[in-house]
C-alpha cells in the first residue's frame, strides 16, 4: 500500500473517533439536563414552590405623622401630633368560626388572650378612660376578617396609660402577637386659636365624598410608593389649612413588610420602614392678635345684649366674624369665626354644626329657624367708597368743590321709588368727600346708581359688576382655605328693573359678601388699587426646620384711578366713630356699614341692621386693613367698630402700627 492511501486511512480513523466522541460526550450532557429537570419537577419542585409561596409579603401601613402648624412667630404650635402608646395584636393562627357551625379549636386560646388584656386595662387603666372588657377586645381582633386582613395588625386600644404600656412591655411573653405601637394624635391649642381656619380631621375612610380623596382612593391600588397609599384609618384634613395644605403636612406613610404564609397569615421575619414627618406650616395668625381678636367679638355680643344702641337691646346678635390682614404683604395675622368651639374634645356635630364652619369665608345661619342673617350679610355704606371712586371714574362729579345738594331723600323710576338717609338725616351741601364721611344715601343714588343706568341702561350692571370683582367683591379673594364662597350678587336678580337694582347696589344693598372679600376689599382700597392675594401660611419648613417654600406677597389685579380720586376717597373715609376709637394714636381710614336686611318669621316681615366696619390704619403709609361683622348688631358704629379697635391695639402692641411694637417698649421700660 502506498504511502498516501496509508494517511489518508488515518485521517478517516482520527474523524470517526472524534465524531463518536462528540456524540458521546451530547449524549452524557442531554442526559444529566434531562435527570436534572425530572429531579427539578418531581423532587425539589413542591419544595421550591412552598417557598416561593411563603416569600410572599405584604405591605403593611404605618400611620404618617403630620407636622406642625405654628402660629407667625414659628413658635408656639397652634396644630401638631403627640405621641401616644397602643397596643396591636397580630393573629398567627386562624381563628375564623367555621361556616359549617363546627368549633375552631383556636377559639379557646384567643379567648383566654382577651380575658387577660381586659385584666390589665382594669388594673391599669386611667380613671378617665372607658371600661374595655373582653367581649370588646374580641370585637377588635376581627377574628372573622370582617374589617380587614388576616396579616393585618388589630388595634385593640389607643392612647394606653403608662402603666398599661410597662406592663405589656414588662410581659410580653405572657401575649403573643401583642405589641406596643408609637402612633401620633393630632392635638390642637389649648386656648382655641383659630380652630375653624385651622380645621379638622376625619378619617380617609370617611372622608372620599371630597374630590381630592376620592382621587386618591382611586389611585390607591396602582400606587407603587407604599408611602403614598392612604389606609382607611389615617386622619386627613378635612377643612382649613388642614385641609388646604395636606399633602404639605402628611409627609410619607411607613409600612412593614410581613411575609405571608398560604393560609394569609403572618410570618416571623417582620421589616419595618418608617414613616416620614411632613412638613410644618409658619401661619400668618399670631396668637395674642388672634385671641384678642376673638375675645373682642365675644365682649362686644356680651355688651350688645346688655345695653341699648338705638334705643333698644341687640339679644339676637349671637355671632361675630373680624379679619385683619396686612396691606402690604397679604399676611392675615387674625381671622376670627364666633362664638368657636373645642377641637380637642369629643366631635359632637349636634352641638357645633352652627360653628365650626369658618363664618369669615362660608356662608351659613346661626342656627336652624331661619329667621337670622346667614354669615354673610350685606355691604352696607361700606361700599360707599368704591361708589363715589365708580363715580369719579365715570366723570359724573368732580372731586373737589359741592357737587350734591342733599335734601335726605332720593327719588328715582316712573313710580318715584325714594331712598332716605339713614335716621332721615338731611346733609345738604356735600362734596364727593363729605358724601362718604356722612353716609348719603341720596347722593349714592342720584349721583352714581342712576347716571350708571342713564349712561348704559341694563348694560349698567354688568359695568357695576365689573367694579365689584375689581376690587375682590363677588370672586374669591385667592385665600389659601379650601372653600370660599364667592358672594350673593343680589344686583343680577331679574325681579326688579336695572334702574331699581342700581340704585339699591350704590348704598350697599344689593350685594352679600364675606369678611375675608371685605379685608380685602379694605386692603385694595387702602393700597390705591392693588388687590393683594390673601394668606394664612407664609412659609413651609421641612421636620428639621430647612425652609422649603416662603410665600411671598402677590398682587392679583391692579385698579387703576387718578391718584386725586384716591385721595378724595381716603379723605372722606373718617366716619365718626369716636366712642370706640376714643384716644386712638394714628390717623386712620374708616368706614361704618349698617346693612338692613328683611327677616321673614311666622308670616311677618321685620327688618334688621347688620353692623359691619372696615378700616385701615395709619391713613398715611397704612400698615392693616380690618373688616369686621356682627349681624343684627345694629349700627356699624357701635357694634363693629369696637371689635376693629380692640384689633387694631392688639397688632400695634406686636408689630406697631408705626413699624414699632409697643408692647416691646413697655418691656424695656
């Protein structure tokens, strides 16, 4: 055989053992997957897919904690969250009663757990606290799962007394399942400051009626940050700045994560995140103003019922509402809504549904006769300023010199409808200036609310209108309070003729409005067009005291007049008003209102006076605005503008009305 036919031979053999050794080599590899997977599927398969099961966990809440609200030195706390103790069970067995009428043999264990707990709030309860006996615990548990997860935690009672919680500490061996929780309540200041401004908390459970919640409701179960799901018992704000400011103040919920066995009950191995405190609210408000504030309304009704102002006594004068705001920054450092209530009693609504509504943003009556004014009530001759800047805007009188013979009474239409000056006064001559400072109805009348109709017709109110918004009346003011009522334009009903409804609107009767359009209205004024936007918080600090956000001063519209017209109408504002601001140290702008209103009651038909007062004060460089109503208090003069005083004394003691605290200086002294 030659040498080539010999390697090529060779060659074929090489080929062959390789080739089988490959197969070979497949064979061996196929066959240890293939005994790997049956060992997979047959043998560690019911095992692994035990564990994968009990690898489940869930998220558990935990409540977040609110943070602070402060009044406007940063110090004292008007709204925050104080700890407290309660004690939780968490069930590791099943104890649900069998639907087939059989007994669970857990029942008898978690039964004797219950008697026991019920020894220990007996033995170590405080005084005031309400008896828990063991049929309430047990009711509690939920052993049935009526209310919630079998994983989930029970709370069996909050707020434990300090001996409660050393003993469960002391025996916690003796209950399993039980633990001792730190959760917040939220607690409020003691002289109820504020209380409806600030507002109050309900359940998220009970609380989705609201919009917002009821968003977030919807929102819950997509939610892949546990901090941000809400549980059914996590209280949010339901009004005021608790309300208006809630995703400031909730900060994050925490959550343990537990895992969950087959039967959906909890496993050892618990991990806990949490929760983050939300961030605190510097208000506006100062206390010393604000309780001055709110003991003023609550002197002055007292007084209203005790002595006569026109010749008779005022016992219908039941509440009273003022708010004071800062002209040049908005800063409101008192908004009062009275008589008020504690919040931090027991709810009781049958006993505060009258009140515990904010009166100086909402509208609602003093009770259920219906035969008193709501909270918001009529201008009345406040409005008389922003008439007489209406009519000098429109060039239907001059701004110096008489321009009106005022004989008491005004006559308009095809019927001669009349209007009389209050107590039928008769002025005579008068200058746009005297008409304000003696409150002339007439001149209001024939000057203004007919020319207005004269000029543009029916066109003439919505010309009215357009004055009104301007100047805060009849739209939202922008208060950061989550409902506020825009105002009863009584001037758009269709019953009377355009003539009628203008002339009633150019002497305030025409028109409801708030105490907070009213402050603003007073701030416009005093500021010579600049409506400033209102505000309750002036700056947002995070838990370690960082600020996060300062609310800084904004303009929301600018009315532009002749700085004369300004003039004109600050001069005139100077009513008299001296038995409330007897010895007053600065020259201020002001302005009385008695609005009368028809009260319908047994078929009879009487009418009543509303005092309200606005005011600004120095007259030069002014520093606060106030507005203050007292319905069915009478005249303006003597109802109102004894709370404004009061008010007015109170800022100038903390901030000076000249920019220097007078109560500091008596400090030095």
């Amino acid at each position: 055989m030659e040498q080539n036919d010999i390697e090529e031979l060779s060659k074929k053999r090489r080929f062959s053992f390789r080739l089988n050794l490959f197969f070979f080599s497949s064979f061996v590899i196929f066959s240890v997957i293939i005994i790997r997977l049956a060992v997979l599927q047959f043998v560690e398969g019911p095992v692994l897919a035990q564990q994968e099961i009990n690898s489940v966990t869930k998220n558990i809440p935990l409540l977040p904690v609110r943070g602070t609200i402060y009044d406007a030195t940063a110090e004292t706390k008007l709204a925050y969250s104080d700890s407290i103790q309660s004690l939780y069970i968490t069930l590791y067995k099943n104890y649900r009663e069998p639907s087939d009428g059989s007994v669970n043999p857990n029942r008898a264990e978690v039964i004797e757990i219950a008697d026991k707990i019920a020894k220990v709030f007996e033995e170590h309860k405080d005084k005031e606290s309400e008896p828990m006996t063991a049929d309430d615990i047990i009711i509690a548990m939920d052993l049935n799962y009526t209310q919630t997860h079998g994983y989930t935690p029970r709370l069996i009672k909050a707020d434990l007394s300090e001996e409660e919680i050393a003993y469960f500490l002391q025996h916690k061996t003796d209950f399993p399942g039980v633990s001792v929780i730190e959760e917040s309540v939220r607690k409020y200041d003691e002289d109820t400051v504020a209380v409806q401004a600030l507002g109050y908390l309900k359940t998220f459970k009970t609380s989705k009626t609201l919009s917002e919640y009821e968003a977030i409701d919807k929102a819950n179960s997509a939610q892949t940050d546990p901090g941000l799901v809400y549980s059914e018992l996590e209280y949010v704000g339901v009004d005021g700045l608790e309300r208006q400011y809630q995703d400031v103040l909730r900060g994050k919920a925490g959550y343990s994560q537990i895992p969950i066995n087959p039967l959906n009950l909890p496993e050892e191995g618990t991990t806990i995140h949490p929760p983050e405190k939300g961030h605190d609210l510097i208000s506006s408000i100062h206390k010393d103003i604000q309780l001055a504030t709110e003991e003023a309304i609550m002197e002055q009704l007292d007084w209203l019922h005790k002595n006569r102002v026109s010749g008779r006594y005022h016992e219908n004068a039941k509440t009273g509402f003022a708010v004071a705001m800062e002209v040049d920054t908005g800063n409101v450092v008192a908004m009062a809504s009275m008589p008020d209530y504690d919040p931090n009693a027991p709810w009781d609504y049958d006993k505060i549904k009258y009140i515990y509504r904010n009166g100086t943003v909402e509208s609602f009556p003093p009770d259920d006769s219906g035969t008193h004014p709501e909270s918001t009530v009529l201008l009345g001759s406040t409005v008389k300023p922003l008439s007489v800047l209406i009519g000098l805007k429109e060039g239907f009188f001059s701004p110096n010199g008489i321009v009106y013979q005022d004989r008491g009474v005004a006559y308009f239409g095809r019927d001669n409808s009349d209007v009389t000056n209050s107590q039928n006064h008769v002025y005579g001559p008068l200058s746009a200036a005297t008409a304000i400072e003696h409150s002339s109805n007439a001149f209001m009348v024939d000057l203004i609310g007919e020319e207005l109709w004269k000029r543009y017709g029916s066109e003439g109110i919505g010309i009215w209108d357009e004055y009104m918004k301007e100047f805060g009346l009849g739209v939202e003011t922008g208060v950061d309070l989550p409902k506020e009522f825009e105002g009863l334009l009584e001037y758009k009903n269709e019953g009377e003729t355009s003539l009628s409804r203008l002339a009633f609107a150019s002497f305030g009767q025409q028109g409801k409005y708030t105490t907070m359009q009213l402050a603003q209205f007073a701030v416009t004024l005093a500021n010579k067009g600049k409506r400033m936007e209102p505000h309750l918080v002036k700056e947002i600090r995070d838990a370690e005291g960082n600020v996060v956000k300062k609310i800084e001063p904004k303009v929301l519209n600018e009315v532009k007049f002749d700085d004369v017209y300004w003039d004109t109408v600050h001069k005139g504002m100077k009513t008299n008003v001296s038995m409330a601001f007897n010895d007053f140290p600065y020259d201020f702008a002001r302005k009385t209102g008695t609005s009368q209103q028809e009260i319908w009651h047994n078929g009879n038909k009487n009418v009543i006076d509303n005092g309200v007062f606005i005011a600004f004060a120095p007259r030069e460089n002014p520093k606060l605005a106030v507005a203050v109503v007292i319905p069915e208090g009478g005249f303006g003069s003597s109802s109102a503008a004894p709370v404004a005083r009061k008010i007015f004394d109170a800022y100038d003691q903390v901030y000076g009305l000249d920019g220097v605290p007078k109560g500091k200086e008596n400090r030095d002294k």
